[in-house]
C-alpha cells in the first residue's frame, strides 16, 4: 500500500474528533478510501505535528529519503524493526527539540524520558508522552483511561460484519491503580464505513483488524499482528516502570 494512504487511515480517526492535524479530516477520509495519493495528501500527512517528527526520525535512521515510506509508516503505527535502527539518543534529541522550550524549567524532572525500550512508536507516544498515564496516577481512571485506550492503535479479531458497522473482539487496557495492562477479550463496535466510505472493503468475520479509536484502519497480516502485539506490551512495560516520571506533554500541562 501507499505509505501516505497508509497514514491517512490510521491518521483520520483522531483528527475526525479534532485531536491533532489538519481540520480537512473530510479528505483525509477520502485519500484513505480511495488509496491513491497525491502532492494533496502529503501536505497533510505534513500537519500532523504529533506524528510526523516520529515519520521523520525513523526515515532518517534507516535510510530512507521518504518519510511517508511505507515501511516507515508501517513502523510508526503498527511497528517493524526499523523502530529499532533509532538510537535512544537520538529519539531524546528529537524530544528535547520538540518540547524543552515549551516546558522551560520542568523540563528538568524529564531526564529519564527516553529509557531503555523506548521506540518511536505511536504507543509510546500515547503512553510516555501524552499527559493521560500520569493523570492515572493522580486519581482521575475513567477519562484518562478511555482516552488511552482509544488513542493507541490495538488490535481485534472480527465478528460480524452489518453495514458500515463491524463487530471486532479485541482487549481494553485496564488500570489496576499502579500498573497498565491487557483485560479479557470483549467486544466492542467499531466503525467500517460511512455511506459506504471506508478503508476495509470486504471485511468479513474472522478478520484481524487493526482499530484506531472507533474506526477499523486496516486488515493485519499475522506479522504485522505479533509486530503491533509486542511493542505494544513493550511500551506498556516501560511506562509501567517508570511511576513517578511524567511525560512532556504532562510537563506542559
């Protein structure tokens, strides 16, 4: 698939609600149904000031001149082992360009923020960097952790398709008051289409389906599935280790 129609599916779901990117979340919509890209799609997939330094870095780190790659955005929202060829340093410069300014003297408390197992995946990006984990800590579950939820790109198994609607069995993150984690598969609804419009033609139960806040976003083949499985308990581990650190978005209230 096209790297920048790869982005626009699993971009548009947050940026429908007016999370992050562009306001244009209508075309973005249309990109990723109609997989073709053009000089159009780039300059949004450029908008998006939360994802595509992250494009950038494991572009940079593996070589490869084109940071809407498939391969890199593949990395950034399911995972592959370019994620591995980003030296933690270099992941904590990136940080440090992005957000020291804006956090002035609390920057200070973040000196650890990039640690051993960190990645430049969106997981990490929602767990370490986002304020929502240390809003956990404070008392405050029910918000936090929908939001946590939603935000990271999980995973599910299909099991009825009704229309634009797709029944999928998938795992929520759980918070037992200290630690993140994976509950027990239950089913959810998440959504296939509009009028018809969406990224998944043909969807049919059985499916392993890769979902971003309530939209389906993509079919996974069984190595992008162990792929999104693994750092996904990678970067719930990490952040799971490190009570008391807050990320900078935290930092920057």
């Amino acid at each position: 698939m096209n790297g920048a129609v790869l982005f626009a599916r699993f971009a548009y779901p947050p940026n429908r609600l007016g999370y992050c990117g562009p306001a244009d979340h209508g075309a973005l919509l249309e990109y990723g149904s109609a997989g073709v890209a053009d000089a159009g799609l780039v300059q949004l997939a450029r908008g998006f000031e939360g994802a595509w330094p992250y494009l950038e870095l494991i572009a940079g780190a593996a070589g490869i001149p084109d940071p809407l790659d498939p391969r890199v955005v593949e990395a950034y929202w399911i995972g592959n082992d370019l994620l591995h060829r980003v030296p933690a340093g270099l992941l904590g410069d990136s940080l440090e360009t992005r957000f020291r300014g804006p956090a002035g003297r609390g920057w200070s408390g973040l000196t650890e923020v990039v640690p051993v197992g960190a990645v430049p995946h969106h997981a990490f990006h929602v767990f370490a960097v986002y304020p929502w984990v240390g809003l956990l800590r404070t008392g405050r579950v029910d918000q936090p952790l929908h939001v946590l939820d939603r935000c990271r790109v999980r995973w599910g198994e299909v099991v009825a398709v009704d229309g634009d609607v797709a029944r999928v069995r998938s795992r929520p993150l759980t918070w037992d008051g200290h630690t993140l984690g994976l509950g027990e598969p239950r089913v959810e609804q998440a959504v296939r289409a509009v009028e018809g419009v969406g990224f998944v033609p043909g969807l049919a139960p059985g499916a392993r389906v890769a979902l971003h806040w309530d939209w389906v976003c993509d079919v996974l083949t069984p190595r992008r599935l162990r792929s999104l499985q693994r750092v996904t308990a990678d970067q719930l581990d990490l952040v799971n280790r490190r009570a008391g650190v807050s990320g900078p978005a935290r930092i920057l209230g």
